[in-house]
C-alpha cells in the first residue's frame, strides 16, 4: 500500500514537474530593444533600460546608421550604413557585435527579415521615379539580387520564406522568387502593403466593379472576405484569422448581386474583422493612422491623432480599449513608419514578445525618448533617450 502511495505520490511530482517546464519552455521571454540613441548609435538593452550593449559606437558626424531592425529569432540585426556617400548593409551579431557588412549601391531605407532569417529583403531608389527590391542571401557568398523595380512597391515574405508576393505601382500582385507558375491575381484595389500569413495572402481586390478585401491561398483559391467601396489599409494578426481594416471613404460605380453577398466595412472606421466569415467589430476610435497586432494576435495597438496635433495610443481587445497618455511621436516614427505602418508591421514590431508592453519614441510631456508602456500601469516609463527603437521576439 505504501510503495503504491510512493509511486502515486512520485507520478504526481513528476507531472507538476513536466508541467512547469513545458511552460518555462513555452515563456515568450522578456526580449530585448534595439535602439538609435540620440548619438546615432545603435544599441540593445533590456526592456527596463539596463544591461546596455554598444553595437555601433561610430555614429554621428558623417557615419549614419538607420532604422536597426532584429532577426526573427533575435540573435542578429541589421540596419543601414551611411558613410561620405557610401552605403552598407550590416548584420551585427547581438550577442558577440560582429558584423558582416555588404556594399549597397544605394541607401536601403527598409529591411524585412524572411521568416526563417536566411535571407534579408530591401528596398532602395534604383533611379529617379523608382524603387528598387533586392534580396540579401546570407548563406550566399554574392551580393543583393535586384527582384523588381517600380513605384510604389509593397511587398510580403511567405510563410516558409521561400517566395515574395509584390504589390508593384496598380498592378496586379506578383509572386516572385517562385519555381513554379505563379498564381494569377486579378486588378488590384486601392491598397498599399498585402501580408502573407498561414491563412494566405491578404490583399484589396477588384470583381464586379466592386473592391474586397480577399485573401488567395495555396493554388490560387480565392475567398471574398468582405467589400471595402473605396479600398482599405490592413494589418492581420499572426495566423491571418483576424484582419484590422481601416475602409476608405469612396464610392465604386454600381452594385451587384457579387458584391451585396460580402459584408460592407464602414467607411472612415477602424474594423476588426474575421478572415473566414467576414463578420465584424468596430473599434471605438477617432482618428486612427497605425495599427498593429501584439505577437498573440489578441491585442490591437493602434495609434490615433486628437485636436492640436497630440497623438495618442490604444490598445483594443475583444471589445474593449485602454487609452494611454497624449505624446508627441519622434519625426523618426512619424515620417517614417506611420504612413507604411501596414508594410513596417510585417518586419518589426513595437510590441513584447508576451504582448503585455509596447514602446515607442517621441515625447511625453516634452520629454523625449524612448518610453515602456506597460498595459497594467497608467503612465509610460521612459528608458532611454534616442529616435527608433523596435523590440526582439526571441
């Protein structure tokens, strides 16, 4: 009876103990922020600001180093370097600082990591009126190879890493990096940035005289998720299932039976909407100019201007909102990733890996820098000065 007690009692520990590991296992961990100071360096740190890393220490003056973005796994990053006239790509170990640097005929002004973090994605002017999609095999002893030319151009990694869709000027997408007979799209609708997720690729397009949002899959099925009259901009969580739209205010010319089958979004407001039905919520918000998902796809950040120029956050989930304290965002943030937020969302984030914070630079209450919103505290906590920073999801 005793040594049945023992065993039973044994058994037990060693499910508890089975338990907290799978869980210690599954942690997302806390991550860590790359940054560029207000030196024009770039360094990682905890998300508390401690335990500072020098990554770049010869910035400023006439060395520039641009929007550092982390590898998927957060082991490396790379950011953009600018030197008399001279440009590089360079991927910097986070953990050792060595780099390994790539000659670039032009300044790359933005870099998407493939999923798997074997090759880097760029883009940079190629020539007056057009950009240029280069892709950096890190594996590959050769240099960036030039994939597409145009303006503007929009692009997407897929899920395995293997492909690109592009959204080149109005035409319709185009799958490139492909081996295969790529799939046809139909016209494009008014959007700028389509997001390959799990669920397949999200993107504004056009049938009966009407735009939808839609979303093409594996062999080129396609699904009309709901109808936007005068095109969208768009974020999806992680898995695709959700997909936050902002709906323009624009009139198509005519109806049809085809268009009135697929949910209308409302024009001039923030929706979230599921993939599969094309059912949808509201946001309250007013005026929104970014959104974002959390890693969990549970949480909506999303960012919104107010009377006199004050900018604000809130984060949406299942319904309910928390608003955050007026700021002032950096010039780097509004210039740069607001106005490409549904690109810039697809190869960085701002959110932790556990989606109970987010950071940002700018400002708060004339101070500026870069500030930890914490979802359980009212007030952000400021950790560093500087200009950009995005946060690794190890």
């Amino acid at each position: 009876m005793d040594m049945r007690r023992n065993a039973t009692i044994l058994l037990t520990l060693a499910v508890l103990l089975g338990a907290c590991t799978a869980a210690a296992e599954e942690s997302p961990g806390d991550g860590r922020l790359v940054i560029l100071d207000e030196t024009g360096n770039v360094v990682t740190m905890a998300p508390d600001g401690m335990d500072i890393v020098t990554l770049a220490n010869d910035g400023g003056g006439g060395v520039t180093y641009f929007q550092p973005i982390w590898s998927p796994d957060g082991s490396s990053i790379s950011v953009t370097r600018s030197d008399a006239g001279t440009f590089s790509i360079e991927i910097i170990d986070a953990e050792t600082g060595e780099r390994t640097s790539t000659a670039t005929d032009s300044n790359s002004f933005y870099q998407y990591w493939s999923p798997d973090g074997s090759k880097l994605a760029s883009l940079s002017v190629s020539g007056p009126g057009a950009l240029g999609l280069d892709v950096l095999d890190l594996g590959a002893s050769n240099g960036p190879i030039r994939l597409a030319e145009g303006q503007p151009l929009y692009f997407s990694w897929s899920p395995d890493s293997s492909e690109i869709v592009a959204h080149i000027g109005t035409e319709p997408l185009e799958i490139l990096l492909s081996e295969d007979p790529t799939t046809e799209f139909g016209p494009s609708g008014d959007f700028s940035a389509p997001q390959w997720t799990e669920a397949g690729i999200v993107y504004i397009g056009v049938a009966s005289r009407r735009q939808h949002l839609m979303t093409t899959k594996a062999g080129g099925v396609t699904n009309v998720v709901a109808s936007v009259p005068g095109g969208a901009y768009f974020t999806a969580s992680p898995d695709g299932q959700r997909i936050a739209v902002l709906a323009a205010p624009r009139d198509d010319v005519g109806q049809s039976v085809f268009a009135q089958q697929a949910p209308v979004l409302p024009a001039g407001r923030l929706s979230v909407v599921d993939a599969d039905d094309g059912s949808f919520v509201e946001v309250d918000a007013g005026v929104v100019v970014a959104f974002l998902w959390d890693p969990t796809g549970e949480r909506l950040l999303v960012l919104e201007v107010v009377d006199g120029g004050a900018f604000f956050w809130r984060v949406w989930e299942d319904g309910e909102s928390q608003v955050f304290a007026e700021f002032t965002p950096s010039p780097e943030l509004l210039r740069d990733l607001v106005p490409f937020f549904d690109q810039y969302a697809q190869s960085m984030t701002l959110w932790s890996p556990d989606g109970d914070a987010f950071v940002f630079p700018g400002a708060v209450g004339g101070e500026p820098g870069i500030w930890r919103q914490d979802l359980s505290s009212g007030s952000p906590a400021r950790v560093s000065g500087g200009t950009w920073v995005a946060w690794s999801h190890p």
